[in-house]
C-alpha cells in the first residue's frame, strides 16, 4: 500500500485500524491475557509500515513450522510486544499461572525443541519477536503469549507503568547485564548506543546502578540534551 512512497510520508494511521477479530485458539504451554495496557516500541512502527520487510513473511514462514502455529499465518496481524493484564485461561501444561494472576510479558517467544536455546534462548532456531514475527500480539483486547514469557506484574505499577519497559528493559538487561550478556561489572566502561531512546535508558541506568561508566552515544544536541537531564550529576 506504500509502494514507491518514501519512508517519512508512509503514514501508520493508514494501515494499522481497529477490528474484531476471532480470539485465538489456546494451544499447549499458552495463555490468552486481558490486556490492561501495551506500549509501541520501533518494532510496531516498522510493522505497520512495512519496513525493512512486511512482517507478513513472518508469519507465513512461522506458519509452516507445525500446525500449531499455522495459526499465526493469516490475512491480518495483531501487533505488539508489550503488555500488562491478567491471565484470562492457560493451555495444557501451564502450570505455574492461574486465571485471575495479574502479569506482564516480554517479547521472546522460543519453541525450545532444539538443544541450542538450552542454555540461552536467543541462540534457539525457533526464537522470535512476539507481535512482530509471531501473531496474536499486545495490542488488543486479548493476547495469545507463551506462558514462560509471563512475568509477575509488580504490585507498586500501576498497568501503563507496567506495561512499558518488557521490550526494552529485557533487552537492556539481557546485553548488558546477563551472563549471556556483556555480564557487567564495577569499574567497567559501556558503551551505549542510542541512550535518549527506551532501550538506551535502561541500559544507561543499570549502568549506573552497577557501578559502571556509561559512554552514551546520540544522534542530534537535542538527544545528548536529554541524557544530560536524565544523567549528569546534580
């Protein structure tokens, strides 16, 4: 629908609408939430305008791995990767959460069929974005979501509060400070690319909360304006 557009006129209140659509079929290890609240990250944006690819290839390629998840390759696609809510019904062999449990979701979605992910899920074969790779995402009434992407949603939060950092918090967290990760500590020096944006401030934070030096990299004044806020001393 944007073809031979350039990207800064390809305009998302044109593709992305508001529907009713039929709620998904709950398969095994699964959830179907009642989303309170879900946030837009780049990943959305690039969804609804259909770069770098059409997300659509996603789906159509998720959709052959088994017939579970054919589920997923359809005509439409429910996007986003965040959400707050509370667990409405689970499939067969979800055991640790209840209807009623009040939640949050990260955005990995992992099959854990192949030996590689054991260790590290992001090394899994199968492993993809929920609500950009896979269907079924947080921006809807009801998400479809893997039940080990389910987190306990913190009482002090209110839902919005809870429903923002999953994406880019997990990501920071994952890169910077797992083992799996960059496995921070005292005295080192992190370099972070991109710090006035979502992913950016929460690296830049657990940095500081480690006990490290954080190099913060920006675009424009205007963004390393908005780190000095955030961050210079007082």
């Amino acid at each position: 629908m944007f073809a031979d557009q350039p990207t800064k006129d390809k305009d998302p209140r044109k593709s992305l609408h508001v529907q009713d659509v039929p709620t998904p079929e709950l398969g095994p290890g699964e959830a179907l939430v009642a989303v309170m609240a879900s946030a837009i990250n780049y990943n959305t944006v690039w969804t609804s305008i259909f770069e770098p690819v059409s997300t659509f290839s996603f789906l159509k390629r998720y959709g052959k791995l088994s017939p579970l998840t054919a589920r997923h390759d359809l005509p439409y696609q429910v996007v986003g990767s965040d959400l707050a809510g509370v667990v409405l019904r689970t499939g067969p062999g979800v055991h640790v959460w209840k209807p009623g449990d009040e939640v949050v979701a990260h955005c990995l979605s992992v099959e854990l069929e192949h030996p590689d992910g054991h260790n590290d899920t992001m090394l899994d074969p199968e492993q993809r974005i929920w609500g950009f790779e896979t269907n079924f995402g947080g921006l809807a009434e009801i998400a479809l979501v893997k039940a080990n992407q389910l987190m306990p949603k913190p009482d002090h939060l209110s839902w919005e509060e809870a429903a923002a950092p999953g994406l880019v918090n997990s990501t920071a967290y994952r890169q910077l400070i797992s083992t799996n990760g960059a496995n921070t500590k005292l005295g080192d020096v992190v370099l972070i690319w991109g710090a006035s944006g979502g992913l950016g401030s929460y690296a830049t934070q657990m940095a500081l909360q480690a006990g490290t030096t954080p190099v913060c990299v920006v675009s424009s004044p205007e963004k390393a304006e908005i780190c000095r806020r955030r961050w210079a001393p007082s």
